[in-house]
C-alpha cells in the first residue's frame, strides 16, 4: 500500500491493523477441488432451511411492515426477554431485557465491549493462542496486547495472575481478559471450573472486566458444562457474547451480549454510531424460531451432527498421524489443534498440503506474539466425511515424509 | 449512573459519548395516539413487501445453503459489481467492485471512515445543524467537533475555510468535514455546485478528507441533480455513502461506502473486527431486487409519494403558521426545518405540543455547539394526512399562542 496517496491520513490504528491471516488463507484455498479443513464456518447442511423459510414468508406477509422498518437499538423487547430467560435457565439469575443488547453478531459484541472499556495503551490479556475477534477489536482501539497461555484446562490462571502483576507494576494498566471459555477458537480448549473461579477472583483483585466470548456454549457433544463465567460473576465485571451463528444460521448476523444493565446501555449507545440497529427481519425470525421451540431441537441435531464428525476425524487422525504429533480431543465446537513434532514448520507445511489439494489454518496467526509456529487448526465442521478421510491421510503422510526428512 | 460499579472502568469515548436525543425523543413520543412528525424513519406502506416476500421465498427455498452462510467482509461480489454500475451512471467514472464495501447502512460506512481516518483529537468539522450519526463516530474515536453552519445552500464553504484556516493555526490537526450534501438532515438544503467544487478545492489545499453521507441522493422531487462530491473527487478524498434504508427498506441494514482501492482495503479490515460481514440474505435479496429492475421502479414510487407529502404538509404550513416563522422547501429527502419567530424556545414549543398528543423534534440536539435554540425539525415521511393536517394546524396555532404571549 506504499503507493495509496493517502497513507498519511490514517489513523494510528487503520496503519496498525492486520487483516485477519485466517481470512485470507480460507479465500486463498476457497478452490472447487480443495479438500478444506480450514474454515470455521458450520455445515450449510444443518442450516434449518425449510422452517426459516416457512417462517419468513409469513412473517413477511403479515407483519412486513414491521419486519422491514427500522428497530430500536436496543433490538427487539421480545427478544431479549426471550434470551434472557435461556440465560436465567443456564444458571444466569436475575437477567432480563435490559441486561441484553442484540449485536450483528458476537464479532459486533466484542467490538462493542471493547469500544466501552478500552482506551488506547490499556493493557487487554488474550489466550496464547487465541481467536483474532478479541485481539482485533482491542487493536482497534489501540489497545496493547498480551498473551497467556492456553492448555487442557483453558487458559492458565496462574501465568495470568503472574502476567497482571508484572504488567501492574512495570506502570500499566490492565484493563480486561478476553476470553473463550467453551471449545476456545482455535485450542478446542474448555476452562475448568476452578480456573473459572480463579479468573473471576483475579477479575476483582486487580478490578478488570472479562469479555467472555461463548460462541459454541451449546454445542456440547459430552460431559456437563461448567457455569458460565458470568454466572460465577459478582460484581458484573463480566461481558457475555453470545453467538446464532453454530446453532442457528450465520448468514443473519445475530448474536447478544449480556452484562450489568449499565454496562449495556453504555454498548447500545455505542452501537447507535456503529449501525444503529441490528437487523429486523432476522430479530423476528429467530424470536418465532424460539417460540416455536425449534432453537432447541436445532441445538440437539447440530450437537449430534458434529459430535459425529468430530468422531470421525479423531478416528482418521488416530489412524494416520504419527505418534510424534499431538492434538486434544474438544468436548465440543468446532476444532482440532495439533502440535506438529519437534519445531516442525506449520507453513511449510500448509503449502505442500495445498499443492495436494488439502488446506487447514497455520497456528501461528493465532498467537498475539507470533509463536506457535509448529501448531495448525483442523476444523471438522464444514467438510464431507469422504474428503475429510484423504485430508487427513494426505495430512498424516506428509508429517510423516517431513519427520522422515528431518531424521535422516 | 453514578451508583454504577464499573463507572472508573469505561473508556473515556464511552464516558463522553452522548446518546441519541433524537432516538430519545422517538420512543418518548412512541404513544398510539400521538401525531408525530418527530421520527425520520420511511413509510412502510413503501416497502415492496410483495416483491421482497416473493424473492426471499424463492432464494431460500433455492440457495439456503448460501443465503443463510457467512459471507466475505466485503460484501457480495455481484452486488457491489451492481451497485457499482449504477453509481458509474450517476456519473462516477472508473468505479468497480474493488472501490466498494457493503455495510450495516450508511451508519456503518460513517463509522468504519471515522475509524479509518480519525486519530483522537483530530477535528471533524460538521454541518452546524447535522444529523448525529458523523458527530456520534467522530466522538467514537476522540476526535473534536467543530460546527460550520448551513444554510439554504449547504454548508458555508467560506465560513468553512475561515475555520480551517483558524483552526490550523491554533495548532489543531484538521482531518476530516462529514457532510450530507442532499436534503441534509435536519434543514433538507442542498450543497450547491458552486460550494461543492470549493468543497473539494478545500480538502486538496489543506489535505482534508470528505465523508460525503448520501442517504437521500435517489429521493429528489424535483430539479437537477448536482454531480456528487465523489464525481468530483480527482484526489481519492471523498468516501462517499449509501443507504439502501429510503429507496428499499432499513430493517435490512444494508448500505454502501465507496472510495479509493486502498481506503476500502482499509474499511474492509476495520470491518472484519466490527462485524465480520454485513447479513447475507438481505444481500442476495437486494441483489436479486436490482436484476429484476425493481429498484429503479421503488425509486420512482417512493419520489413520487413522499413528494406528494412534502406538497401537503408545506401547504398546511402556509396555512396555518404563522409569517413570523420561516422555514425551507427541500427539493427531496424527508425534513423541513423551522426557525421559530425571534427567540421562541423549541423546547418549551415540544412539551407544550406533546400535551396536545403532536410531536416533533426540537433542533438544538443537532447543533454540536448547544446552539439553535428556536429551531425544530419536522418530518412528512412516516405521518398520514389527516395526522399531518391536524399536527401542523396544532403546531401553528401554538406557535401563534407563544407569540401573542410574548406580545403582551
């Protein structure tokens, strides 16, 4: 961009973003012929397509006038109280309406959150590795990152608490924790109840807030699941994103966003300057999708869809990667991440798989200080069985041909 | 909200951000029985809800697997090809897909220009009355406010370079003027050709850029239309943007921003920790809207109608207001803009209405210098006849009341 006449008028932060790698990598391997366990996007299979279309129609037919005008910033009062009530049965008491705020999204949420906590400088603490939406939307507002170790049990409290206190006294502040609790993005990580608890405690001690990003809260493929940090939440430090898109449809945009009734008009008044409103028609369609009680149907068959891939993918890597490699097995969501062996390179790889036909995300881009190099995310959730057993055989050989190389 | 527990925490945009008086007032006013001319929202007796019933029952039961999917942040390649083509009409050469992002309304194109341009305390100049959506993202980003008054022809260029001119030499950082250059919301003026070419000579001298917001461009009732900054524009200066909100429907939140290769890269990036991608349905729904030819037809209904309505309450004006007080006669768009005889006070005039069950909006929320006082702004998009004849009449003769009282 040496050469765009107007590089001198950016802001700092427009000079100091960086677009997602993430995205750009699923757009490079987006080919007919690739066999792609890159993207995290859900199966358009379980797309509800029929009922969403039943719905819309007659929505469209006899409320058109309210489906298609302008709504309150806020979203619609049915709505949230709709959510609220989920919520309240999820072990969140006391929540109502104006404890939510319907966002485009939770990617809006975390903007929202970000745009009401953090000034520039303010130090936000992100997952090593982490999904790019929270360290993204804290560069944005020019915000400084840190990374914290993520491993089985989520991210590690103890080198969190370690962090804070050297960042606190070097001079910083410390402002805020993004956080995925649930089938983190990318580590398929859950945080553990006691490292739930020490997170709320260090959130008081030190008087930070938590934006708690909960994409994939429902699809749970097994055990219980843990109270949500905001459940554990005393004294509403915690902001709480929530995603339609993996158990309804993407394509909408909707998500929420669920704090102290302060905390939420502070983001609707952000949000009638970043775009008003969220839209109508989706708000409508999904509060009858509620009231017809197929979110909760729909939840249970993507839950049994996706533990079924999941299976089999854990299968076909049991079957065809080396002992020498390592991965977790995610009780839920979307995700596989494998340590390659040794200080094997991801990105070599990535481009030898890609001249096979067979794509997957590098570690790397999700490591806020540029480490992880010999990691990769497998994503399970949009690929066919038939291509997800030769991407992971193709896969499996070619570690096993570079450890080959490596040893001889 | 002094009780509130997370006051210390909020970031400093969050604890100077003013929430909408307008938006306020609409829900104030949100009584069954009242007569408002306060709300600036379409009619829905506008929407082509047959048409958008026919095609989204059509697209769905066809491509749900894509119309409920995630999209790129960009936006629909086809439909930015399509809304590119139009604009290449209206006389804006060598536009293509590349210089075009489609966003949440034009809401979010002002929101993702002032990210992308504006550092804290750079200064914005604005319209002195503006609409609040180009002050509300300028104080998104910290930036300061700083008012150039309208008058029947748009912004005072002359006034305009006077504040450059003394602004720069106080040492501030001048970076950007936000302008409505059609039937500006709240005064319906438009920016005559004259002040728009010294508009542009402005900006090139002293290394400005234009957010140059369009929402009313297609809803002209009358006279030629003016080349827009943008077919000005021979420096990338100008980030010109649309709404689909007038001529289609807002609920669907669909808009566009327009601009050099390299500010959309950056608006597209900035986009991506926003929201990730504007609804995919409402995409494809308008797309499929244009190829079938509807838009222009809706343009033309629409002109037509709220011309009908501008005719009829500037009629009922006539009649019943009183000589003292003046007002405009916009070419298009959904706002007259009432200056009340000498000193009389807009907000007394609104409370004293609202007993009557008559609203509007008073027109000091609209000046970012507080100024104002004895305006109001009234629209004639959403109100029916016989309620528009008798709020004006109500109106006039409160008016007519406070002046004989001052008289006294």
């Amino acid at each position: 961009m040496s050469t765009d006449p107007l590089e001198h008028l950016y802001s700092r932060q427009a000079t100091g973003a960086q677009p997602s790698v993430i995205r750009d990598i699923c757009a490079l391997v987006a080919r007919p012929q690739m066999r792609s366990l890159a993207g995290g996007w859900p199966d358009p299979q379980k797309f509800p397509v029929q009922a969403i279309g039943r719905i819309s129609e007659q929505l469209i037919a006899e409320h058109g006038d309210l489906l298609l005008q302008y709504g309150s910033t806020e979203g619609l009062l049915d709505l949230r109280t709709a959510l609220a009530r989920r919520m309240n049965a999820e072990g969140i008491a006391g929540l109502d309406a104006d404890n939510l705020v319907i966002t485009h999204g939770s990617s809006q949420g975390i903007s929202l959150a970000a745009q009401v906590f953090l000034n520039p400088d303010d130090v936000l603490l992100v997952g090593l590795p982490t999904y790019f939406g929270g360290p993204g939307a804290g560069r944005a507002r020019g915000a400084q990152l840190v990374g914290v170790n993520v491993d089985e049990q989520g991210m590690d409290t103890d080198r969190l608490q370690q962090e804070i206190k050297r960042l606190k006294s070097a001079g910083h502040r410390v402002k805020a924790v993004y956080t995925i609790p649930n089938f983190q993005n990318p580590t398929g990580a859950t945080l553990s109840l006691e490292r739930r608890q020490q997170l709320i405690e260090l959130a008081e001690t030190h008087d930070l807030v938590i934006f708690e990003d909960d994409p994939y809260a429902d699809l749970r493929f097994e055990g219980q699941r843990p109270p949500s940090l905001k459940a554990l939440d005393r004294s509403g430090r915690v902001i709480h994103l929530r995603s339609l898109s993996k158990i309804f449809v993407p394509g909408m945009r909707l998500g929420w966003a669920a704090g102290d009734a302060g905390v939420i008009r502070r983001m609707v008044v952000a949000k009638q300057f970043a775009d008003a409103t969220t839209n109508t028609p989706g708000q409508y369609i999904l509060l009858e999708f509620i009231r017809q009680g197929l979110l909760d149907r729909q939840i249970q068959e993507n839950t049994d869809f996706y533990r079924a891939k999941r299976d089999f993918m854990l299968e076909q890597m049991d079957r065809h990667f080396p002992a020498e490699a390592t991965w977790n097995r995610p009780q839920g969501g979307f995700f596989i991440f494998v340590h390659l062996p040794g200080d094997m390179d991801a990105e070599m790889l990535f481009h030898r798989a890609v001249e096979r036909n067979v794509a997957f995300v590098t570690g790397s881009p999700f490591f806020v200080d540029g480490s992880g190099r010999n990691t990769l995310r497998l994503s399970y959730s949009q690929v066919s069985r038939e291509d997800m057993e030769i991407a992971i055989r193709t896969l499996g050989n070619l570690i096993k041909e570079q450890l080959a190389g490596n040893n001889k």
